[in-house]
C-alpha cells in the first residue's frame, strides 16, 4: 500500500465484471481496512502550559516527577527543544511541526490580526500532525485544554474547521476550548458538543482528575476493540503545571496515575488556583 500520497487514494478494480455471484468467474479483492505501517508506535504526547526543562526532577528541577524519571531512563532526553514562550503557538507548532508564524499563530488566539502569520488560522496547506496519522489508519484523540481555535470560531454553533474533531485531524476530543477555564466548573466539550460535569466541586470534581480519566478510558477502549490493528495518538494538553502542584515534605510533588497499558500519566492536583492558563 502506497502511503505517499494521503488521503491514501482507492484502489479501481482492473479486470472481469461479472453481474451474477454465482458466477465461477466472480473474483473480487478482499477490503482491506486502513491501519497503520507494520511497527507502527503508539504515541503519548503530554503537553503542559508554564513549564520549562528546569521543573521537572527528570531534568533536575524541584517537581517530583517519578513517572517522567522511569521514561526518561528508558528513551531520550531532548534539552533543545523550540519554545515560543506563549501558549497557543507552541500547541500549534507541535500539532504541525512547523515554525508558529508559518500555521498562523504568531500570538495568542485572542490577539490575533490579519497582520501574515497572525491570525490565528492555519493555512489549508499545513496539514495537522493528527490528520496525516488518522489518515495511515490511527485512532486519534485530544484530551484537555485547546487554545488553537480562532475566537470567532469557538462558540458552540462553530464553524468547527479549526477544531480538534474538525479539521484538527482528532477523532475524539474531550476539553475546553481557549485560552482558560474553571477547573471546578469548566465549559467542557465532547467533540463538538458543551457537556456538563458529572459530579460537583463539593463532590470531588476536578478537571484534571476528569479529563485523565477519560483519556484512560479511551485508550482502554480503543485498545479492547482493537487491540492489534491501530495505534493511539493522544494529545494530552494539561493545565498548568504550577496550579496542579501540591506541597509534601517541602518539595513539590505531583501523584500520578497508569493507563491500562502501563503508561503513566500526571493527575491528582491538590489545592491551588481554579484558572488554567
């Protein structure tokens, strides 16, 4: 299967057409679904606003981070990685691998201009990473906070070209949308539709412990239906880390949860301010 060209194009059927089953002639090539190239990896990308290499203990910061230690000394540490210092052009720099001013997001969404490479748009031909991996057969997701859609573009009527399940290249998206939210009473969205939280402040609720859990949820499903045939792209873009730290023993520790396959995720805040940012 030829992946040079995406969206892959069909295969025409060359040869005998026959217009009766019964035919002993009748020959037809199987359907083959789309998934991944053999050896494909999953991909787990844990994005966190008002971090720098320094935070973290994997890099010798003061944040105890024991899950992101145990990856580290199995994979690579990048220490040069290009930052844009602000929200949503690094989102968007990740998202498409391009330079921020090149998909539009030379600023903030909110502080958008016609001004080339400020207006929060991205062009029809900077093609999103999850896009090009849905279209080599990936399940894809979004879990949390999305800052990359235009603010005359993120009311609940859309339009939804610029949003994870719409021209994002996500198949599922559960988070809000902008800049920042409550973290006890957020405006969530499931895909494109406003939910509401299932339980109160009063009674637990908070939306990092809520949106970890659904990102667990969906890995545990995706991979119970298809647990040989397609790979996992999550984006998981997390409040800041800064306001989802608690304090014990006088150094800043962060709990952590695993997904069912043994990837461990960042979760349980503690006390702090209500605002992701």
């Amino acid at each position: 299967m030829g992946r040079q060209v995406l969206p892959i194009p069909d295969v025409r059927h060359v040869g005998l057409t026959t217009y009766d089953a019964k035919d002993p002639d009748t020959s037809f090539p199987p359907i083959v679904p789309l998934r991944p190239p053999p050896g494909a990896p999953n991909v787990l990308v844990i994005l966190l606003d008002d971090v720098g290499f320094g935070a973290s203990s994997s890099f010798g910061g003061p944040v105890n981070t024991p899950n992101f230690e145990h990856l580290a000394e199995g994979g690579l540490r990048y220490s040069r990685f290009h930052t844009t210092a602000l929200c949503s052009p690094t989102r968007q720099a990740l998202l498409t691998g391009r330079n921020h001013h090149s998909v539009g997001m030379g600023g903030i969404t909110e502080i958008a201009t016609s001004a080339p490479g400020y207006s929060s748009i991205r062009p029809k031909d900077k093609a999103p990473l999850a896009d090009t991996l849905k279209l080599n057969g990936y399940s894809t997701a979004q879990f949390g906070k999305c800052h990359e859609v235009p603010v005359w573009q993120s009311s609940p009527m859309g339009p939804f070209d610029a949003w994870p399940t719409g021209g994002g290249g996500f198949e599922h998206f559960y988070g809000f949308i902008g800049a920042e939210t409550n973290q006890w009473a957020p405006a969530i969205y499931r895909d494109t539709v406003p939910v509401e939280p299932d339980r109160s402040p009063e009674e637990g609720y908070h939306f990092t412990d809520d949106m970890t859990d659904k990102a667990i949820e969906w890995i545990g499903q995706q991979k119970s239906l298809m647990p040989d045939n397609r790979s996992s792209f999550i984006t998981h873009p997390a409040p800041p880390t800064r306001r989802t730290m608690c304090r014990k023993n006088g150094r800043t520790n962060t709990p952590a949860s695993s997904t069912p396959d043994g990837t461990s995720c960042a979760s349980k805040p503690c006390a702090g301010s209500g605002r992701s940012g």
